[in-house]
C-alpha cells in the first residue's frame, strides 16, 4: 500500500471531476457544485479499500456522493441500491 500524499490526492480529485461523472456507486448525477459537507457533494471513493491492500492512486478512485461513500466505508460494495450497474 502506497502511503497517502494530500498532493497527489488533490491532483486526482481535480482529474476525476473535471469529467463530471456520476457517482460510482449509486449511479446518480452528482452536483460538483455542493459543499464538501453536504451529502450530494463529490468525493473520492477508493473501489478496493485502502484497508483491504487498495492502491491510493487513479485507478483506484472513483467519483462518488458524500453520503453513498460514508456508507460503503471499507466495504467492497454499498450497503445500497446500485441503480447504474456500474459496481457489477
């Protein structure tokens, strides 16, 4: 496992929303907009959890909704309605 670097963090979040996607694990849109603490704000969501040997770099990460990542935590999958396919 790669040790966490805020540089290197920043730079893949610009990366990843300058493409706008939808959120990874519920499939819906995400408003780029919204403050880091509301629940629909964009936030990065490592797929394979830094904790189970997930590597911290982009292909790794994906877009996801603030509230749908605190629910997934160290998880592989949500604990939700996966509405795009986008997991399977």
């Amino acid at each position: 496992m790669s040790n966490r670097n805020s540089a290197r963090r920043d730079r893949h979040r610009k990366q990843i929303a300058r493409g706008k996607p939808a959120c990874h694990i519920c499939g819906e849109a995400i408003d780029y907009k919204l403050t880091h603490l509301d629940p629909r704000a964009f936030v990065i969501d490592h797929v394979v959890p830094l904790i189970k040997g997930g590597a911290d770099d982009l292909s790794n990460i994906r877009a996801a909704h603030r509230a749908c990542n605190s629910a997934k935590r160290a998880r592989d999958y949500a604990p939700i309605v996966r509405r795009s396919g986008s997991l399977d």
